[in-house]
C-alpha cells in the first residue's frame, strides 16, 4: 500500500475525532463544559500540521489538517458565540 493512501486514510479518521463534539454543540448551542484551551491549542497545532504538510508537498497531510483546523475554528466560533449565553 502506497504512504499516501496510508496517510489519507488515518487522515480521514483523525478527522472524524472533532467531528461529534462539533455536532454536539452545534445542536445543544451549549459549550458551557467545552474546553477553550483545548480548541486554542488544537487549532495551532493543526495549523502548524498544515504548514508543515505544505512545505513537505503531503497530500494527506494538508488535506487533513485543513478540516481538521475547520473543525476547531468552528468550535472556537461557537464557544465564543454561546459563552455569553451559557449560564455560569
């Protein structure tokens, strides 16, 4: 099996790790117990994942780090959104 089909594959799951608490809140519009410096940290870390599949030309890696980092902003977005709702 080729690297890249391998990458594309494990890709494709880890993008599926965001994918459910991102459905979650979005119903729910609660992000009460949601933890920001996780979603802070997530979206650097993806972002420099990106960079880095940039520089090296990997398929896998720029296409999974790019939904990934969508995900995350999408949860920042949504817990600076619905914080100001959410009771204390």
């Amino acid at each position: 099996m080729n690297n890249e089909v391998v990458g594309i594959i494990a890709g494709a799951l880890s993008c599926t790790t965001f994918l459910p608490q991102v459905v979650k809140t979005w119903k729910s519009k609660s992000t009460k117990d949601v933890s920001l410096a996780m979603f802070l940290i997530a979206s650097l870390g993806t972002s420099l994942w990106l960079y880095y599949g940039i520089l090296i030309h990997s398929i896998s890696i720029i296409g999974t780090n790019i939904i990934v980092l969508i995900f995350s902003l999408t949860m920042l977005y949504l817990i600076f959104k619905n914080r100001r709702k959410d009771p204390e």
